[in-house]
C-alpha cells in the first residue's frame, strides 16, 4: 500500500490525502499519511512499570490494547471534582501538574473507576517542601534490625529516615502512568484539551473531544513467586518460552589497593577494610533515576578517595589490603551487598568474612549543613566490648584525620541506629566494626530521596551560564570542592586503619577529577573524558541523555560500567603492552593476569586530528555478579533476600486524538447497513427482471442475462 | 466504539459492489475470471503510474511545495489516462477471447457477449480502485480515534467512503461505454469516458470542500449510467415496464 500511503491514491483521492497542512512525501514511508492525520505521538516519555517482590506488585499497569480516555488538566485540587464527579464523558485521562503529585490525589485517584490513566508534568519549579516516592523506612526488614536484632530500632521505630516519604512507588495502580518530559509536548496537549474539552460557561464539552491513548500492558501479575514460577514453566516445557519477569540484577564493582588473586582466596590472616557506596537509585518512573544526592556524589566521593590512596608512597607495604567496593542494586532492598555477603559465606569471593578488619560506608554526603559529616554505628553490635573498642578506633582515626581539613566529623552516638546502608548486610552476618558516613544525623537531609528531582540542583551544582560542554567539564563548581575535602578525609582515615604511619599530606583528593566525574555521571556521559578511558567497542553507551542510574535487568548499565573504567583509570597505571597483548594478557608471562585486570581503552584525541592513541591500563578492579541469592537458591518467596523483579512488556507507547460522538458513529453505521441492503434489493429485483429492462434487439451472440 | 465506523463505511463503499458481485458474477466462474483479471490490470497500470510519479517525486525537491503538488497533478492525470490505456488493452485481450472461447463452444456461440465482458471488466477495475482507495482507512478507522486533530474535516471517512461508492459505479458504467466505444468505431464515447474519468479524478483535489468533489462525481455518474443504460438496450419504457412489473409483483415473463 505503499503508493496509495503516499498521497498518491490515482483515480479521486489525491486532492484527499494532499491537505494544505499535510507533510509531503519525503518522510511517507514512516507511518502511512492516514494515521498520521489522527494521532499525534508522544515520543519523550517515561512509564510507570510493574516490579514484584516476594508478596506483592507495585508499579502501574494498563489493559492490552491500551486504555484511552477524554483528556482532562488538572492543576489545582479544584479541577479533580470534574473528572471524580461531575464531567459527563468518564473514563478520564489526567494531565497532572507536578506539583499535585502527590499522595493524597494519587488515592484519591486510586479509587475511582473514572479514571483510566495519568500523564504527570514534570514540576516546575521543583516542588521546595520536597518530594519523595520512596518509603519512609527505606528497605526495612532487610536491614539488621529486626525482632530478634535490635527490636526498639526495626521498622524506623526511633528514627524516620525518609519523612517526606509518601510511599507512592510501592503503590499498586491498575492504570497507566506516564511522565511527560518534555514541556513542549505538555503544551500541545494543552492546546488541544484548550481548543476541544474545556467546559464553557458550564455547558458540556461538545464533541469531537480531545483524547489520550496509553499502551503499558504488564506481563507479569501477583508477586515474584507467581511470575518466576510461570515462566521457569515456560522456560522448561515450551518450545518458545514466554519469560513474563525478570529479576533486577547488574554487577558490582571492587578493586584492592594490594592486588589479590581474584580467583583464588586470600589468606586468613590477612586483614582487608572495605568501603562501600550504592550506585543506583530508582524513582517513580522508570528508568528515571538521577540519583545525585542519594547515589552519585557518595560514589564520586569514594572514587575520589580511591585515587587519592593510590598517590600514598607505601600503599604496597600497608599492613592490611583495602577493598573498594561499588554495590549495585542497593535501592532494593540490598541486592549487591547481600549477594557478596553470601559468595563470602560459601567461599566464592576470594575474601571471607573472617578478613573483614572494618568496615566504612559513604552515604550521603554532599548536602553537609555546617561542614558536618556524622558517623553512624550500630548501637546493638557496640555492646559487645571487643566490638566496641575496635569502634572506638575506628572512630577516633576518623576524627584524627579530620583535623586541618574543612570537614568536622561528629558522632552520633549509641541512641541511633544505623541508617539505611550495606553495611547492615554485613553485620547481618558478622559483627565487623563500621561506621557509615552521611550528611545527616536523625532524617534525611535529601527531600527528594529517590525521586526524578534528585537532580544537579538538589546537591547545589551550578555552572556559570554561557559555558561549553567542554568548559564545563573542565569547571570546578563549589560542590565538586567540598567532596574532594570529604574525600581526602576518608582516605587519610583509611590509610591509618590500614597501618599507615607515614605523614598523610601527600593523600589529597583532587577537585579537578571529583568535578568531571559529577560532570559526566550527572550532566552529560558523552565527554571526552569519559569517551578516552572506555573501550573501542562499547564507547556507544556514552549517550547523550541525561544519565539515569536505575539497576534495570539488562546488564551491565551504563554507570556500571562507567565506574569500572573511571576506578580503573584512577587506581591503575598504563602499562607498555601492544593490543594483543594486552587483550590477550595470558600469553605474556609476567602479565599476573589473576591479580590484575587488563583493558585496551580509546584513548584521547589528538588535538588536531580525529584518531585516538589507544593504550593499556593494568588494574585490579573486577565485576562480580549482583544478583539476589534468593534467585540462586530459587527461593522466591524468600523474606531473608531481595526478591525484586522486573515485569516485561511488549509496547510502550502514547499518543494523543479526537474521539468523535457515539452518536456520529451510530448514524454511520445505520447508513451503511441501509446502503448494503437497499443496493442488495435493487440489485436482485434488476437482476430477476433483467429480461424487462435491458431488451437488446436479437443477436446471435446475444445470452440473456 | 470505531467498530461501527469501519463496518459503516465498508458496508457504503463496498455495499453496492458486493450486490453486483453476489447477484450476476459470483455464479458464473467465467465472469469471475474476466473480474479477476480486469481487477489485475487495473493494478499494473497503477504500478506503473505510481513509478512515474515516485521517480519523478524523488527527483525533485521535496521542500518545494507548489512543485510537489505540480507533481501530484500530473501524477493524477498520467494515472487516468494510463488506467483508460490499460483498458483499451484490456478489450483487446477480451476481444481475442472471444474467439478462443467460440471456437471451444460446441454450437458456435461465445457462452459470454462482449457487453458482459464490457460490465464485469467495468466492476473488476472500479473494486480493484476501490480496495486501493479504502482499505488502508478502514485500518485505520479501527483505532479509537477519528480525523481531525490537526484540523481536517471530521467527516474524512463517511466522504471517502461515498466516493470510493461512487467510483466503483463510474468504473463499471465507464467500462460498458468504453467498450461499446471500441466495439462500433466510435471515438468520441472513448473520448468521453477519458474526459469523465479526468473531470472525477480532478474534482478530487477540491477536497476538504467535499461538495466539490462529491455532488460532480454522482452527477456524473448519474449521467454515465442513463448512457450505459440506453446503450444496453434499455429505454424509458422498457423501465416503466419494470416497474410496474415490480409494483404488481408479477412473475417475470420470458424474453421477448
């Protein structure tokens, strides 16, 4: 049907695809011209989609072909009560202003059948009292705390982490929702609802109206346990399995200051800190996950740090190795950390439990109210008295290294529980002396905590205006200084936990590197920096979107990999290897490939000319898998593990039209069939009595009709 | 609900061409050959028009507006007088036909005359145009929107339907005189059809002022059909007769 979608229907219809407003032929291919006359697509946006855990679903879902409804814009409460009670043409569709995104509208909306979706604006500006998806107690019950741990901490008893929580991600709504990122495509449905279904001096909106079609059909239903049972059932018998969820899961990255066999095991004796920081985030939507406060400036800070141990002079003859950890998954409910603490169990990392020295975790740490930066412990594990001298240790090198520096640590003593954090995965298993870093003592001082507003602007990230993509790079903003000075206090801590007795002034962090890191992993990946430390072959994940950290089921992301080669590049060194031999480390001798890593990256460009001078970087960080051990073990009703999975779908989609009346519908139908029975008789009378009608003058060839 | 403007607008535009089909073609399988293959032409001589065009659209600017529609002029024309081209040669076929099929018959006459042929060829181009003009929007009328948001005539599909009706009945009666033209020599029913068949094919691009395009086309197809219909032997009384005959319900006498 290509000729006729063109415009070019010979015989009549030309003059009827070629209207004035029309866009000529050379983009008639994508979409025939028809349907390009009704509907108008809406191509920047991000749904809401289905995640299930071990006992239930949250997330939004819509019926298979779509739910479309009249559309309706709602930007104060006063407008819901036409779409709840009193407009004549339900189901509606809602453009909800950002700023009425909220709790009390969503149940409301939640429990009416008049409503059959939701396309939510982006605020702006930013909502100031904050706005929060999350729960008020981020992952509880896969904490330490719990009835038989602790019980007066469990369940945020003493200290609501999150108050601005509302708790809407973990809702479950059976229509769809979709953010509108993009302002001018909010505009156009304005003008159409302004131009079809606005209620004039409280007459009823005539039609055609204006309308909204969302397509986010779900697959899977109920919990983890019904959609990994159907589709192991699928995977198991059928030709063509139909998979209807699957498990979130990425890697996690670690790297040693002293390389370690990575496939073989470290001795008991010797004894490694580990610090950690999550790397992702999540919000309502998916795959909208900016992360800044909640993930980005805690990893940028500790890459920072990892650096800056590597200046250190003697880091080979340290008493004790440090681990530098990057755990993904963190936001639900602890996959990575929980699934290095089982492969330490069952001896298939090469560090046990029993190495563990202690433990530093970074938190938040970029919105510091006074410079303070408040260390957390566990209240419950410090009562035993060998635990808590090596807390009190712990601490006091901490403060120690504070000294001279634009950062006051302060502790926040036995009252409190420890926040949120990886570290209570471990404690889970071993009391090991930690202490959690944050930039708040009681409540978060993030109020967007895992929202699409967690943006540059809540950790106070400002570029002067006029700059270029490059310039900005290379620009130190105020934030960027400030990490660097948390950063330099970590590692100064660290190299004293380890044994270090040397002067630490040499053990700097550099603001230089910490800004281009929050650069390419909160504004823009696509950098040149970024682009000469990847490999060749996968420099097209560098895209130019805002970078969004979500753990998603395909793997690994982008920021996975992104940390991996930054950590690889900060705590390695090039190496003299030509690209066989460095891709190809095996057939040198002296490559000690199990303790080292060995990437071949791009390389910058030279300033005049558009290739790259390659080279090789020889590093000790490694990726190991981030998947829950409740998927290993096939427990997915399991309470101890993370059971989160991902549903899958096979469109998403939205697009906006008119509706015409039932009434114009009805009258064409009624028309049609009166046309096909009126031309039937005829038909048949002309035919029967054709003898009469057509009486032709006798002809030998002549037949009768 | 667009189930009811799908079924509406096939049952106008198909409806009537479903009748002639059901009742005087559908029993006899070498009229649906004759269906078929006149159907086929039709569609090579829209292969090759829309070449023309395509080539000619792709050679040349696609920004320049008043050029494009230039184009899809000459197009439209190019395409006419193409299609009334493939008929001609379509009447050949058949007329060479006819001799195949008397030296088959047993007692020397052709089981079908040259006017039967000249109908169904007429029904087999017009559902062949038809099916080109509508299907992809009835497709698309299934969707739960309807024309109009970037501000065209609400009433797209209920028009194209009556025109796609219209045309199949100009293809037929067109077909009958276009024959008829060629069977006795005469050149000016020929010239008619074409002059016709241009004057439907350019009333189109009044569109969206329908009645531009629509109230022209079936008056001339009320034209077309009187001339086809005299020209198949009828005649005002022979139609005053059949209508008495209907209104006293007789039985139908046998030809005279």
């Amino acid at each position: 049907m290509a000729f006729s979608n063109c415009g070019f229907e010979v015989g009549f219809d030309a003059g009827h695809l070629l209207h004035p407003g029309c866009v000529f032929p050379s983009d008639c291919c994508q979409g025939n011209s028809v349907e390009r006359k009704i509907y108008i697509p809406l191509n920047k946006t991000a749904p809401c989609v289905r995640l299930l855990n071990a006992t239930h679903q949250i997330g939004c879902q819509s019926s298979i072909s779509g739910d479309t409804g009249v559309i309706h814009v709602v930007e104060k409460e006063e407008d819901l009560n036409w779409v709840l009670t009193d407009g004549p043409h339900p189901p509606y569709m809602i453009l909800l202003d950002g700023s009425l995104f909220n709790r009390k509208v969503m149940l409301q909306l939640k429990g009416t059948s008049r409503v059959s979706g939701l396309a939510v604006a982006v605020a702006k500006p930013i909502p100031p009292q904050g706005f929060s998806p999350g729960l008020k107690c981020p992952n509880d019950g896969f904490g330490v705390y719990s009835k038989d741990y602790g019980p007066q901490f469990a369940h945020c008893n003493k200290t609501v982490w999150n108050p601005v929580g509302s708790g809407l991600s973990y809702e479950d709504f059976d229509f769809p929702i979709f953010l509108l990122e993009d302002a001018n495509e909010t505009q156009v449905i304005k003008q159409c609802y302004q131009d079809h279904n606005v209620p004039r001096e409280g007459s009823v909106p005539e039609y055609p109206l204006c309308a909204m079609q969302l397509f986010s059909h779900m697959h899977a239903v109920t919990s983890t346990v019904t959609c990994m049972r159907r589709s192991s059932l699928q995977s198991t018998f059928s030709i063509n399995p139909e998979v209807v969820c699957d498990p979130l899961l990425d890697y996690n990255v670690w790297s040693t200051l002293q390389p370690i066999n990575s496939s073989g095991k470290v001795d008991p004796e010797k004894e490694v800190i580990i610090v950690a920081t999550r790397i992702d985030s999540h919000s309502f939507f998916w795959n909208i996950a900016p992360g800044a406060e909640s993930a980005v400036t805690s990893f940028v800070t500790h890459l920072a740090a990892a650096e800056a141990l590597h200046k250190a002079s003697d880091v080979h003859l340290l008493q004790r190795n440090i681990m530098f950890t990057f755990f993904q998954g963190e936001t639900f409910d602890y996959i990575g950390s929980s699934r290095m603490v089982y492969d330490m169990e069952k001896d298939k990392f090469p560090l046990r439990l029993d190495n563990i020295h202690s433990f530093v975790e970074l938190n938040q740490v970029a919105l510091r109210n006074d410079s303070v930066l408040w260390m957390h412990t566990d209240p419950v594990s410090r009562m035993n008295k060998s635990v808590e001298a090596r807390v009190r240790n712990l601490l006091d090198i901490l403060s120690n290294s504070s000294v001279g520096a634009n950062v006051t640590l302060q502790e926040v003593g036995y009252s409190q529980p420890l926040p949120p954090s990886s570290f209570q995965r471990f404690l889970r298993a071993r009391h090991i002396p930690g202490v959690v870093l944050t930039d708040h003592r009681t409540a978060f001082q993030n109020r967007y905590y895992q929202s699409m507003y967690d943006t540059p602007e809540n950790v106070q990230m400002q570029y002067p205006e006029g700059l270029s993509p490059e310039e900005m790079l290379e620009y130190v903003t105020d934030t960027a200084k400030s990490l660097a000075e948390v950063a330099t206090v970590v590692a100064r801590a660290l190299y004293r936990l380890a044994g270090g007795a040397n002067d630490t002034s040499a053990i700097q962090a550099d603001p230089k590197t910490v800004s281009r890191m929050l650069y390419g992993f909160l504004i823009k990946m696509n950098n040149s920096w970024f682009q000469s430390i990847v490999k060749p072959d996968i420099k097209g994940i560098l895209g130019d979107d805002v970078p969004q950290h979500y753990v998603a089921v395909s793997n690994p992301v982008n920021t996975t990999y992104l940390v991996q080669y930054v950590l690889a590049n900060l705590t390695g060194t090039v190496v003299n290897l030509t690209k066989e031999e460095c891709l190809n480390p095996e057939k040198t001798p002296s490559s000690e490939r199990e303790m080292y890593d060995y990437a071949w990256v791009q390389g910058s460009l030279d300033p005049n000319s558009t290739s790259r001078v390659p080279y090789c970087v020889r590093s000790t960080v490694h990726l190991t898998k981030a998947l829950s051990p409740a998927f290993e073990l096939r427990q997915w009703g399991s309470t101890e593990y993370s059971t989160w999975t991902e549903s899958r779908w096979k469109e998403i989609r939205a697009r906006i039209f008119l509706v015409a009346s039932k009434e114009l519908e009805i009258i064409t139908l009624v028309v049609g069939i009166v046309i096909l029975v009126v031309s039937l008789l005829a038909t048949y009378f002309i035919n029967a009595k054709a003898d009469i009608l057509f009486s032709l003058p006798r002809d030998p060839g002549a037949v009768a009709y | 609900m667009t189930l009811a403007v799908f079924f509406g607008c096939t049952f106008i535009a198909f409806g009537p061409a479903l009748g002639l089909f059901l009742f005087t073609i559908a029993r006899d399988p070498l009229r649906i050959i004759i269906l078929i293959a006149g159907a086929f032409f039709w569609l090579v001589s829209l292969l090759l028009s829309s070449l023309i065009w395509f080539i000619a659209v792709k050679a040349s600017d696609p920004r320049d507006e008043a050029l494009q529609k230039g184009l899809l002029i000459f197009g439209v024309m190019f395409s006419v007088l193409l299609q009334e081209a493939f008929r001609f040669l379509y009447y050949k076929l058949l007329r060479k036909a006819i001799e195949g099929l008397v030296a088959l018959s047993e007692d020397g006459c052709s089981p079908i005359s040259i006017q039967q042929m000249a109908y169904v060829a007429g029904v087999g181009f017009g559902l062949m145009s038809g099916a080109f003009s509508m299907i992809n929007l009835l497709a698309d009328s299934l969707g739960p929107g309807t024309v109009g948001i970037h501000g065209d005539s609400q009433l797209y599909f209920l028009t194209s339907a009556f025109m796609t009706m219209v045309l199949i009945f100009l293809h037929t009666f067109w077909g009958i005189l276009f024959f008829h033209g060629c069977e006795h020599r005469r050149w000016w029913e020929i010239a008619a059809v074409v002059v016709m068949h241009l004057a439907v094919s350019g009333s189109t691009f009044w569109n969206p002022l329908y009645v531009g395009s629509l109230v022209p086309s079936y008056l001339l197809m009320a034209a077309a059909a009187t001339w086809a219909y005299l020209l198949s032997g009828g005649s005002a009384q022979n139609l005053r007769r059949f209508l008495l005959c209907l209104r006293s319900g007789a039985s139908p006498q046998p030809g005279s």
